[in-house]
C-alpha cells in the first residue's frame, strides 16, 4: 500500500505542473477545464454529504436517500429522471436519468451502494490531510457518481450539454446483486440497447494512468454429488464404491489439472460441505454437514465462481468442467449446475479505439499517457452489461483510492477535478465525432 501511494504521489505530482499543453484545447474545452478548477470544493461537499448518508446495498432507505440527493442535481441540470423501483429483484432500485439531443447517445454508469451496511464501524467522511479523505465508498463509489456530475456541470457551463444526449444510470445494487439478476439489471441493459458508447466511473485500479476496456466476468456454479453410505471397512469394495467425499476429491482435482494455466480463466471452489448428512442453506452461502470417521460420505456440496473474458471461453470451460464430472467414481453420481452472473466485457476494437481517444485527451490535458489495465486484475462492473449493446466502452472514470470494501477505503481528491476534466473533454468530442 506504502509504494502504491508513493508512485501514484508521483504520477499526480507530474499531472499538476503549468499547463502549457492546454494549446492543444479548444476554446470550449478549457471553460470547461476553468469550471472544474473553480468548483472543485463544492464536488468535495457534495462527496462528503453523499458518503455520510450509508448506503449499503442492503439499507434500502439509505440507497434511496443517495438516489434522492443525486437525482435533485440531474434534474437542475434539466434531465427527466426517474427511480427504478427494486421490488421485483429485492433491492432498493435505481436511479435513471436522460436528456435527448444529437450526435452519438452517451450512457454514464455509476452506483449508489456500497459494501457497508448500517452495523459497519465505518460510516463517516473523514479529511484525512489536504488531498486524502477516508470513508465508505467515497472512492467505490460515490466519488465516481460526483465526477460524473461534474463533467456534467462543467459542459452546461460551456453552453455544450444542451444539445447532448445522455442517459445516466446510478444502480443501486452493484455491490449485492439482486435476483433474479436479468430484473436486476434490464434497466442498464434497456439503457445500453438506446446507447452508442458506455462509459463506466468505477475506480479501477485506483491509479489515473490506467482504464479498463476489458474485465472478466462470473459464473456461479453448484456441485452436488452423491455416494453410496456404508461402513468405512468395505469402502472400494464392488457394489459400495469410493463415497461422495472422493468423488468430489476427484472432480475438483480434475477441474484444476484440466484447465489450470489458461489466460484469464479461473474456477474458485469457495465452500465444500460433506458427510453422511449435508444441510446447504443457498441464499446465505452457508451450511452444516454431519459425518464420522468410519462410514462413507453420502453426500458433498461445492459452490464456486468461474470467471472468464469472453463467451467463447467461459461455454469452453463449462464443457470442460461438465466432461470432468460425467467420469464418475464406482457407485456415485454427481451433478454440476451454472448460474450466470456477471457477462464478460471482452477486449474489442471499439474498446481499444475509445482508450486511445481518451489517452489524446489525457495528453492535451498535460495528464500524461493512459492504458489498459491488465483484464486479470480488473473485476466484474456494471460496464461489462453493455457488452455487445454498445459501438464501445470504457471504465475506470472514477475517483483514484485505496482499500475499498474495507475499513481502511481512501480516496486521492485530486484525481477529482483530473478525472472530471478528462470526462468532460471526452463526452465533448464524442458527441462531435463522427
């Protein structure tokens, strides 16, 4: 943590030298850049209120409070908002936005929750020095929320927002998911089927230098598997067999054998439950299982995440994995099930085209160069919904920070007026591309 802040103190520290490479902006796009300078402390007072409010994905009146405080400042900057109730998939529901005009149809992704629900000992904003605040998600990420605002507020300024169209999509449940997940989230992917281009404020990896235009996605699965029980002394015996706890030994074994090494494929068994008696409790992720030393396992329970960078890789791996499982041990069965999650937004020539017209702004901004973050260590996003919906997309817009989903989550305020600058400049030449 020490040397990640030292070299990202060392990337900002050479993003904030005179401007000269300003030049290189237009008119429009430096009263642009001049209203994010003047501003910047009331996007801090907006962060600050907005983290004070918890939000955790399960505290639906705190998920809406946040809706409600964003939803004032979209309305005055004239968009049609509306709240997505959440009844449907057992959430708090969403916060939708849009204003019509010409060119390309921009679609801005943030989130309301966070990981801290109200029994967290984490619950205020706190400035820790000059350029450092802590508290929950104030960088995952409400900090996102407030660039996207004022990128927003910065284009109204300049006379530019008038004539765009946008949809804004703030969720309310990206840290906790609710299901059935197509409900969940047939707001976003609505919104991503009327978008051209997708831009995501997620905090990436933290660090300014770097955006996400791929990230893996999730599949959950499920392994049930049964034996034959008996006395642990005829265990192999003909007509008894090896039990369930060997079985799944063996698949598991087989899933790692069969697939270990392959570029960006993972498959986590994350719990394993077995014995002569086996109680699973789903929805809670949790279980009891009964067994002794000297009878053989009846039944075994394994739940687990497959993570993938493409369809294509992740309908591989599930044959893989079912083609492992269909080699039983004597006298056992087992049964493999996926439940999808997450989709995979795989690296694509859009992707790649919209980075490098973000690094241009970057650049004319006297921000330096951005690139790619490595897809391995980029996890599942909202973004990663308009896959496929959209001519291109990119994540990683949001506020630079450390520690999130922990007690110990910053953010890096600086990264602030940088990241709304370079969201302005972009959506500006977006809209005016062709």
């Amino acid at each position: 943590m020490i040397f990640r802040y030292f070299v990202l103190t060392l990337i900002l520290a050479s993003y904030f030298t005179p401007r000269a490479v300003q030049a290189q902006l237009s008119d429009v796009e430096k009263t642009m850049v001049t209203y994010i300078e003047a501003h910047h402390g009331e996007a801090v007072a907006l962060l600050k209120k907005t983290v004070n409010i918890n939000s955790g994905s399960m505290n639906f009146e705190g998920v809406r409070e946040v809706g409600r405080v964003f939803q004032k400042e979209l309305d005055a900057l004239g968009f049609a908002t509306r709240w997505v109730e959440g009844e449907k998939f057992h959430r708090a529901g969403h916060l939708m936005a849009e204003r019509t005009g010409t060119g390309k149809r921009l679609l801005l992704i943030g989130h309301l929750d966070t990981v801290f629900e109200t029994d967290s000992p984490f619950q205020h904003f706190e400035m820790l020095n000059d350029f450092t605040a802590s508290g929950p998600g104030v960088a995952d990420m409400k900090g996102g929320d407030v660039i996207i605002l004022q990128a927003l507020k910065a284009l109204q300024a300049a006379g530019e927002l008038e004539e765009m169209s946008i949809i804004v999509a703030l969720i309310g449940d990206e840290e906790d998911s609710g299901h059935p997940l197509k409900l969940s989230r047939q707001a976003l992917t609505d919104a991503a089927d009327a978008a051209d281009i997708a831009l995501g404020f997620e905090n990436g990896d933290g660090n300014p230098a770097t955006a996400v235009i791929a990230r893996r996605g999730y599949t959950n699965w499920q392994l049930n598997v049964k034996g034959k029980p008996a006395h642990s002394s005829i265990i192999f015996r003909q007509g008894i067999g090896a039990g369930a706890i060997y079985e799944t030994s063996r698949i598991l074994n087989g899933f790692y054998q069969g697939m270990v090494g392959e570029q960006y494929l993972t498959f986590n068994p994350g719990m394993i439950l077995g014995g002569t008696s086996v109680d699973h409790d789903a929805s809670q992720t949790r279980g009891t299982a009964f067994g002794k030393s000297n009878v053989i396992a009846e039944h075994a329970v394994v739940t687990g995440d497959l993570r993938t960078i493409s369809s294509e890789q992740l309908e591989r791996a599930k044959k893989n994995m079912q083609a492992v499982v269909a080699k039983h041990l004597p006298r056992t069965s087992a049964e493999l099930m996926f439940e999808d999650g997450y989709p995979p937004l795989s690296p694509s020539e859009g992707n790649l085209r919209l980075l490098k017209l973000f690094d241009e702004v970057s650049q004319d901004l006297g921000q330096g160069a951005v690139t790619a973050v490595d897809p391995g260590s980029a996890g599942a996003a909202d973004v990663s919904f308009t896959a496929g919906r959209v001519e291109m997309a990119i994540d990683g817009l949001g506020l630079g920070g450390d520690g999130e989903h922990t007690v110990n989550e910053i953010a890096h305020l600086k990264t602030l007026p940088m990241q709304a600058k370079r969201t302005a400049v972009l959506m500006y030449r977006l809209t005016r591309s062709k």
